[in-house]
C-alpha cells in the first residue's frame, strides 16, 4: 500500500466538499476510499441507458456521503457489488 500511495494525497470522503473549494484538485495525485453504505435499484435513463447510484461514505461522518453514478461498462460491470464493499 505504501508504494501505491507514494506521491499521492489521502483525501477522505467526508473532507472531499472542503477540498474541492478550497484546492484545485485537478492538479493533484489523489486517491479516496469508500464504503458503499447504500445502493439504489438500478434505473434507465430516458433514452434507455442503465445505472446505478452508489451512496459512499468514509465512516468518519455517517452525514457526509458522497453519491456515485455508474454508467455503461462500469454499471455493467459492478452493479451486483455488494452493500459494505469498500
């Protein structure tokens, strides 16, 4: 783990609202980690697209989650992820 965050910034989910204001993060290496706390049943689109909302959180503050739209391969390849998975 520590060569994979070598050079990398630890921003945890609860903190992400206060850095984006006040950082420009495009300019950083960053990484988060989250647990999906809830998920809702997938939905399609108007047009016919699939996908999933995943509510994250870091675990710290329950109130501060953070909402995950996949769409397309990623809808198709992780919507059956599990509730709890970090």
């Amino acid at each position: 783990m520590d060569r994979k965050m070598a050079n990398r910034k630890l921003i945890r989910l609860s903190q992400l609202k206060s850095k984006l204001a006040t950082e420009n993060l495009e300019e950083i290496d960053w990484v988060t980690f989250g647990v999906i706390v809830k998920k809702v049943t997938p939905q399609s689109t108007n047009n016919g697209r699939t996908f999933s909302i995943w509510r994250l959180n870091d675990l710290r503050d329950l109130n501060q989650c953070v909402s995950l739209f996949l769409f397309d391969d990623v809808h198709k390849e992780h919507w059956k992820t599990d509730q709890g998975t970090v």
